[in-house]
C-alpha cells in the first residue's frame, strides 16, 4: 500500500510557480490545453484522485499542474493529427487493471496515445502508469518530465505498488522488440515477456488487451542497421524514410474485453507462456480485425 | 535498569539522549565530551572499541543498547572509520549477547541501499544493501547495518531492532544532507530532480523510542512526512540551486573536496540524481511509528526554526 500521506498542514501550500521564460512556457501551455479540452476536459480533470501532498505531487512524483501543461502537444496529437478514434473503451474496468498492448512506430506515440484516451475517455478518467524502461531515470530532463506525468520505472515492486493502489497500468510486452521493428514485419506480434502475467496471477489483476491500428505506418522502417545500433549500444537503429518522425496516420484504439486469469505466480514457465500466448493471440486476432476493417491508412 | 547509548556526544545523539533521558535511565558512552548534559546523565568517555568499555555491560545495570557510534565524517581516512564502525559494532554486540541483554538497537540509515537509477521507488526492508556499489566509502555502513542482521538471526533471545531512516535533517544534526540544505547556493544536477525524503531529528528520536520499547523486533524503514521533488525543497527554504551537467559534476566536486573547497565527496551526487526512497509503512504498522513534523516543518527545520508546539510535541 502506499504510505499514507499526512500532514496538519493540509491546507494547499501556495507553491512557487516556476518563474520568467519557464513559468510564461507553463502558464501558455496550460491555457492552450484547456483551449483544446474545453470545459469537458476541466470537468474530467477535476474528477481524478491522485493523492497528492502540500507540494502538489503524488508519492511517485505526478505532480498534476505540471502535467496539465506537459500535455497540451499530445492532446493536440490525439485530436488533430493522428485524430485517434477509441473502439469499446467501456470495456476498461474501473479500478486496477493491466492494458496490454502492441508496440509499434519507432517513437512511443502509442504509449502517449493510450495514456491520453485514457484521460479523455475513459470512466472514469485516470491517468495511466507506463512502465518506464529501467534507463530513463539517468537521462537528464527526460527522467523528471516522466516522473512529473506520471511514468514509473518498470520494476516488478513498483507495479505490485501501483496496483495494491488500484492504479491502471500500461505494458508493451514486446518492449523495443516491436517499437523498432521493421515495416515488413507490421502488425505481427513480437515475442513476449511473461513477467506481466506473474504480476496479473499475483495481484488478481484484469488484463485487458489494447490494439493499436495506425501506428504501424507512422515511421516506416526499410531496414535495421544491426551493426551500427551495436556500435552504438542501443537496442536498434531501423532506417526509415521518415526519419523516424511520424506520419500523419489515423490511430485506432480497439479495447478488448478484460481477461482474468487464475493460478499461481510461481507456476513452471510452461503453464506461464500458455496464458502469455492467449493474450497474444487474442490481441493479434484484435489487430488482424482492426486492419481489415479500417479504410484508409490516414 | 539503564540503556546504554553509545555515540551519545554526537549531535543526534543528544538530541536522542534528552528524549530518551524522560523516560528511563541512561548511560552514555562517547570519546567526546556531551556539553549541557543532563545532570543526572552518567557518561563514560571511552573509546568504544577499548576493553573497559565491557566493564559496563559486566555491572549487569544495562538491559537495553542504543548503538549510534558510527563515524559517517568523509575526511577521516577510510581505514579509519571502517575499523571504529566495524570493531565498534562487533564488540558491542557481543557484549550484549554475553551480558544477557534484553534489547538492541542500532540506527542504520536507508543510504545502506543506495541510490540508483532502477531503483524501486518505494525500497522495502527486503531489498539489497547496494549502497557501497557506487560509493565504496560508505561500505563500512553497511558492513554495520550487515552485523546487526547477523546477531539478531543469531541471537533470539535479544530483540534487536536496525532502524533505517531516511535523511535526517534538524536544527541540531550536521550531517551531509542537512549541510547540503544549509548552503546558500547548492548544486542540482542539471536535468535531475530525484524524489527525495527527509525525517526531522525528533521523529527519529521517536522511532528509536518505540523500537526500545519492548516486543519490538526486525528491520524497519523510518520515512518522514513524505516525498517531495528536490525542487519543491529548495523552493521551500528560498534556495536557487546552480544547475551544473552531471557528466562534470562528478569528477569537479571530487577536485573541489580534494582541495577542501567542498564538504561533499563526488559520490554524493547520486542523491541528487537518482531515488533512494523507503516505504515506511512497516514501521508504522509495526513500531505505530508516526512523524510527529509535518513535511514543511521538516524541511524548514535546517533554518533551526522549532514551531510552536505544545510540550511533549
């Protein structure tokens, strides 16, 4: 459980806002949200419970004011640009649950997108917990700007944490496996980690597969330059026409019915990978449909 | 009855000394001298790893040890500190074995884990003493919190108590992250702005209280009010921190305390780039552990300001 925070001083300390160039960016980014939202956004906004403390951050550092402003571009993204369109986001439970997802696009714009429809559309709203890759935390101005909306580092304690806390967390079982695969490899499911599913039998949480159709052809990738990548002690480095910036493309989001799954943790990897493979195969047949029936890529 | 404190003189633990002091008896035991002590405090100025000191435990007065002689200074010589803390250690623990004692405690610290960029953000009692990974120095500490796992898995028969807390901070307590919260100007690391906890002096002398008392036993996490970004702290206390590149910060505070131009070494830095967070929730389960300060109260505390409170806090 998390530590309960208390204080006699509950009344909201009247924090510094971050001044000059930093705090006119913050305060302009902030307007262009709520100008983006409107009033529905302020409603939904208002209706999200994080446990925040005297200083405005939550326990794992998600400091709502400054995310308001964080995602005014992605918010921006959702609606104009990629025009993200949600299929059967009634089905998400409230309370805990695991959205499981494919990876794809080279830049994690399905992560951003998932946590936003999340925000939007979702009952109720909530802001969604990626699990973070465990080098983040020592790269400078990303690692406070994930912690600040929200984004924890995947590790098996803090997602038992989150979920005790009946928090909504999102895994790309692929990981890099599928952020940066190649083009002729699209909406074909990479191998998956099984340690989501340790966590779900642990934790009796729901799983609910999440397909995300678009994505794919956002930054096309011809060719892995394996070699170099190595050289350079990164996972990939696929070579798309795009430069790795992303198309125009529309995005759907079809959310699947949640799956429970019983058993123990501790069960031989064997009995593990079976239910891995039916989720795979659920969210693989989820994609197939979600291709099949789309129109147009943009 | 008495409970023994050694490392009495330092700065925490005479705050710790006049808590506990309202109480029960208390026998101290320091190098230093203990300036404003209270009269009937009995102090012996011993150094802890001499054989007289076991003439103490042999008078059979002692039921309860506080251990709290670590030497954290980063100027002494690592050889130094490390035969105090260890040698120290070993022969008060045997000396509570041999003499029946009924309770040990020993004030660790949550540093024995270490910050690191995979870090969980809550750390439980279970996890790995990785402290002295990046920062040898320290290995010492460690090597302590390690002595007294030991002799508590050793010894059943004595409730010994570790007692972790976080950075304690206070108006007494001169220790790294309190100095560092003192200076006018400190460094971040520019791009970093860790989670960080800190724990007012008194809390701990309270959590030391309630792990005296008896029935309580094990390891325990001691966290404050809460976690706030190190930037919500110096905030608070009017500070404009001087951002400086973590790749070059390292190698120039090492060059800075070489040449007695900085208090801190190098290493230090990892606190102000990656968490070193505990769940505290043990304690409080357990101990019924519950700060006394609030987290403003907390922070202000390095100012020496005391809020108005009513006696017995």
């Amino acid at each position: 459980m998390l530590p309960a925070i208390e204080s006699k001083a509950l009344a909201r300390y009247d924090r510094d806002r971050p001044r000059g160039i930093l705090g006119f960016v913050r305060s302009k980014m902030e307007k262009w949200t709520m100008d983006l939202g409107g009033q529905d956004l302020e409603a939904r906004l208002s209706r999200l419970v994080a446990p925040q403390n005297e200083y405005g951050v939550d326990p794992f550092g998600l400091e709502l004011d400054f995310a308001k402003a964080a995602v005014a571009p992605v918010l921006w993204l959702y609606k104009h640009y990629f025009r993200v369109e949600t299929h059967g986001i009634e089905q998400v439970p409230a309370g805990r649950v695991m959205l499981i997802a494919n990876h794809s696009g080279q830049l994690p714009m399905d992560g951003a997108m998932i946590g936003m429809s999340m925000l939007l559309e979702a009952e109720p709203p909530r802001i969604a917990r990626a699990m973070v890759e465990k080098w983040a935390p020592t790269l400078p101005y990303v690692a406070p700007f994930f912690a600040r909306i929200g984004q924890v580092v995947g590790t098996p304690e803090n997602c038992r944490r989150l979920l005790a806390a009946e928090e909504t967390i999102l895994v790309f079982p692929e990981g890099v496996r599928g952020l940066n695969k190649t083009y002729d490899k699209k909406y074909q499911l990479q191998e998956f980690g099984s340690g989501f599913m340790r966590l779900a039998l642990e934790t009796k949480t729901p799983i609910l597969p999440v397909a995300v159709v678009g994505a794919e052809e956002q930054a096309p990738a011809l060719f892995d330059f394996k070699a170099a990548a190595r050289f350079l002690g990164i996972p990939a480095l696929p070579l798309s026409p795009t430069l790795g910036l992303p198309l125009p493309v529309k995005y759907h989001l079809h959310f699947g019915a949640p799956m429970t799954f019983t058993g123990s943790a501790d069960d031989e990897d064997q009995e593990l990978e079976r239910k891995v493979r039916e989720v795979k195969t659920r969210l693989q047949s989820m994609l197939d449909a979600g291709v099949a029936q789309r129109r147009s890529i943009f | 009855m008495a409970v023994l404190i050694t490392g009495i003189s330092g700065n925490l633990g005479r705050v710790i000394a006049k808590i506990l002091h309202r109480g029960e008896k208390v026998i101290g035991l320091d190098r230093r001298a203990f300036p404003g002590a209270p009269k009937d405090l009995e102090v012996h100025h011993l150094d802890i790893r001499k054989r007289k000191v076991e003439d103490l435990f042999r008078k059979g007065e002692i039921h309860a040890l506080l251990h709290m002689a670590i030497i954290h200074d980063p100027r002494l010589p690592q050889a130094e500190h490390h035969q105090y803390n260890v040698l120290g250690t070993k022969a008060v623990l045997e000396y509570a074995v041999k003499y029946g004692l009924k309770k040990v405690v020993v004030l660790s610290s949550t540093n024995v884990y270490g910050p690191q960029p995979d870090n969980d953000n809550f750390l439980t009692e279970d996890s790995p003493l990785l402290g002295s990974q990046r920062f040898a120095d320290i290995r010492d500490l460690v090597e302590v919190d390690m002595l007294a796992q030991q002799s508590m898995w050793k010894h059943p028969e004595i409730e010994t108590c570790i007692i972790r807390p976080v950075h304690i901070v206070g108006p007494s307590v001169k220790n790294a992250p309190s100095n560092y919260l003192r200076i006018p100007r400190p460094w971040m690391l520019a791009g970093f702005d860790p989670m960080v906890q800190l724990i007012h002096e008194e809390d701990v002398g309270l959590a030391l209280q309630l792990a005296l008392k008896p029935g309580a036993r094990g390891v325990y996490n001691v966290v404050g009010p809460g976690e706030l970004p190190l930037s919500a702290v110096m905030r608070e206390l009017g500070r404009v921190p001087i951002p400086v590149p973590h790749l070059i910060a390292r190698p120039l505070l090492n060059k800075l305390f070489q040449y007695r131009l900085a208090g801190f070494p190098g290493a230090e830095l990892d606190h102000l780039q990656f968490l070193c967070t505990a769940d505290g929730t043990r304690a409080v389960r357990e101990l019924g552990f519950r700060p006394q300060y609030t987290l403003r109260e907390t922070i202000r505390s390095v100012l020496g300001e005391q809020p108005a409170r009513e006696a017995g806090g």
